[in-house]
C-alpha cells in the first residue's frame, strides 16, 4: 500500500505542474491587457455618436501610445490617423474642414478623407455639421506595409507552457529512472 502512495505521488508532480504552467497562460495574457489601460469597448451614454468608440476610449486613456499600439491605431505626435465621411457639402471643402480642427489631410476617396487628426479635436470635429462618421482607417498605413508585431503575451503564454510541459517531461523521466533501480 505504501509503494502505490509514493508512485501516486510522483505520477501527480508532473501532472500538477502541467496544470499550474496551463493556469499561468490566461495571467500571463491578462497581465498585459491591464498594463495598458483600457476602457470597454462599447457605446456608452459618454460616446459622441459620431465617433468610434475606440477613438474616444482613446481620448480617455492615460497613456494613448500604449492604447493605440493595442488596438492597431497609428498615433505620432498625438495625432491618429482617422477616415472622416463627409456629407455632399463637405466634400467640396473637406481640407479645409481638416484643417480647421489642425488636422493634416493624407488622402480622400468620394466623400472619404483620411488624416491625422488631433487627439483633442476628435469631438469638435464630429459636431461639425458637415461630418456624417469618424472611425479609424480599414487600412492602417497606405504608404507602406509594417510588418505585423507578435503578441508578447502569446510569446509568454507559450513560453509558460513549454517550460511546464519540460519540467513533467523531467519528472517523468526522473520518475521512471529511480523505478528501475
């Protein structure tokens, strides 16, 4: 009876590791998300309608680089890149509406005017009369392609795994060694 208590034992070490490295993978992934300090992504009675949320979530957080760089949005000199749709009136003077808010206008398509727009100025730009939208573009960056970024948290849920899945691996073998002995 006391030889099955010590086999049980050091059978269940190696499990017990596997399942505590399998626990640390949604800690390690939700560490990263409170890092950046995000708000829920959704309306709320606060959102202007005309805006996305994520562009006012990103009026609200503390540190924006870090915000935007999560949520794919390109930001330089607290500037984001937006899509402005314009009604009929507004395509006619759609650089100067950009403008007028110290925006840089980048591009335009129909009643579709892309630019880097102030961080601060989102609002007072979706209450002009002539803007119907603002959201962020369906393509990032026009000019050029950036190579994707790998999740970090993905990287160290893996590498949690993988160091979990070596360790039983070590027990296992250890384990079996000291039985033939």
């Amino acid at each position: 009876m006391e030889i099955k208590g010590k086999m049980i034992a050091r059978i269940s070490i190696p499990v017990i590791l596997v399942v505590i490295g399998m626990l640390l993978i949604p800690l390690a992934a939700a560490s990263t998300a409170e890092d950046i300090n995000t708000l829920p992504i959704n309306n709320t009675k606060e959102n202007p309608e005309k805006i996305e949320s994520v562009l006012y979530q990103l009026m609200k957080a503390q540190k924006r680089d870090d915000f935007a760089e999560a949520h794919g949005l390109y930001l330089k000199d607290d500037k984001v890149r937006v899509v402005i749709e314009l009604n009929n009136t507004g395509v006619l003077n759609g650089e100067e509406i950009i403008k007028r808010y110290d925006g840089i206008m980048e591009t335009y398509h129909e009643n579709l005017v892309q630019a880097l727009v102030p961080v601060d100025n989102l609002i007072a730009l979706s209450e002009n009369p002539d803007v119907i939208y603002v959201r962020t573009p369906l393509i990032g960056y026009p000019q050029q392609k950036e190579i994707p970024k790998f999740p970090t948290s993905l990287v160290v849920a893996i590498l949690i795994f993988g160091i979990g899945i070596i360790i039983a691996a070590f027990m296992l073998i250890r384990y079996r060694m000291k039985k033939k002995k």
